[in-house]
C-alpha cells in the first residue's frame, strides 16, 4: 500500500517593500497610468510535520539601502516568528537568483540550496557581459551561491524535480533563464508558489508579463502551465502581489 502524500501548510512572509512603484512599471506592453502600484517582497516556508522546506531567502539590508528598498524584518527573524530556525532548515528553493531571492544564504548553514542547472548557467555566463541583464543579480550572492556549490550543498534540477513527497519545482524561464516555480500539496488542493513567474495576479489573469524579462515566449508559454500545475486561479500564488496577504 502507498504511503499517503503529505499535506502541507504554506506561510507567505513578507520581508520588504517598494511603495514607490508605479502601474505603468509593472506590465510590458499594455497601457497603465502612474497610478501607485507597489511591489511587496516574500518569502515562503512549507511544512508538515517535522519537514520544512523554505523558498527563497530574500535579501539583506545593505541591499536593501543600495536599491533603496524597505526592509522591515530579516527573513531569519520572519521565520523565527512561526517557529522556524534558519539555522535547521535543510531544504531551501531558490526560484532564480536575483538580489530579492537568494541574498542570505549563510544564514542557511545546513541546508542544501535547490535551483536549475538553467538559472546558474545564467548568473554565470555570457548574458552577464550586458548591464541590463545582470542588474537585478548581486555578485555577492551569485558568488556565495558558487561557494556553496563547492561545499556540495547545491543541488540541481532540469525541468521538474521533487523536494519531498508532494513538493515538486518545474522549470519555467521567461523572466530568467531558469527560473523555477513550486507546486504543493495542501488541504485545499495543489498550490503552485509562482515567484517571478507572474509578480502580480494582473500578469497572469490577464496575461500581460511583467516588464524585467529574458524570454517573453517562456513568460506568456509558463503561464499556461502553472494553471496547468494548480488546481484552480485562486490556488496560484503570485511572487511581489501585496494582494497576497488580504
């Protein structure tokens, strides 16, 4: 008989801000006035039972001074609010590496760190020679991330991969070349955690991307398939909506 998959609960943490963000900014093509539109910043944690699983690790606050961004709590302070000790935490996903995604990573001492062999061929090679592409990385981070590649806790995936029973990454691309979302299974169905996939309910219901983009094709081409992946619109979960807290 098969065991029976595990059923987790889902923690949006939200750890910065950028209120000075305009609608105009935030879609490619369409039209959209000045109006304010801002720009929210998470993390997430997945749990059941004893097993954890933390997506993403934002960033820090000399990022946040640099890009002048609002820092309101530290993601390791976040999750010690629900119970969750960076320090223990042996799975982190990193959806993509840029600064607002995969800054902290020593605070993560044992984990192993999940990302597609896609997204580090990225950071790392020839597309980085253009400024525009490698604005939204910090070297800082794409350098720490190589180091924990050489201490073997790196751990790569190409396409679809499995976490743990009930908790799979599946590669999208578009806004970086290996960006990764994550499906999980929770009581009210399958809930896949977008990231940067669509950073607004308005990019995917309404199928118009966000502006920072590598393949417009594998951004509009991954929305089909997250809605494939999730068990319904309400059970998609965009990465920077501040919508996701209401």
């Amino acid at each position: 008989m098969l065991s029976p998959r595990p059923v987790y609960e889902v923690y949006a943490l939200r750890y910065g801000s950028h209120a000075a963000r305009q609608a105009n900014e935030n879609f490619l093509s369409d039209p959209h006035d000045d109006s304010p539109m801002p720009l929210d910043f998470y993390i997430w944690a997945i749990r059941s039972g004893h097993r954890t699983i933390v997506v993403d690790t934002g960033f820090d606050a000399d990022t946040a001074t640099k890009r002048a961004r609002r820092l309101t709590q530290t993601p390791a302070s976040l999750l010690r609010t629900i119970g969750i000790n960076a320090a223990d935490v042996d799975d982190v996903v990193l959806t993509h590496m840029h600064y607002d995604h995969a800054g902290n990573l020593s605070e993560f001492p044992r984990a192993v760190f999940h990302i597609q062999d896609a997204e580090m061929a990225y950071c790392t090679g020839r597309f980085m020679c253009h400024g525009h592409l490698r604005k939204p990385f910090e070297a800082a981070d794409v350098v720490s991330a190589v180091r924990h590649l050489y201490e073997g806790r790196l751990r790569f995936h190409n396409g679809t991969g499995e976490i743990a029973p009930g908790v799979t990454v599946h590669l999208i691309g578009g806004h970086t070349a290996g960006l990764q979302v994550v499906r999980v299974a929770t009581a009210r169905g399958w809930v896949v955690l977008a990231s940067d996939a669509a950073h607004y309910w308005a990019n995917i219901r309404n199928r118009s991307p966000f502006p920072i983009v590598l393949d417009v094709g594998h951004m509009m081409d991954g929305y089909r398939k997250i809605e494939e992946l999730a068990d319904g619109p309400d059970h998609v979960i965009p990465g920077h909506d501040p919508g996701v807290l209401e």
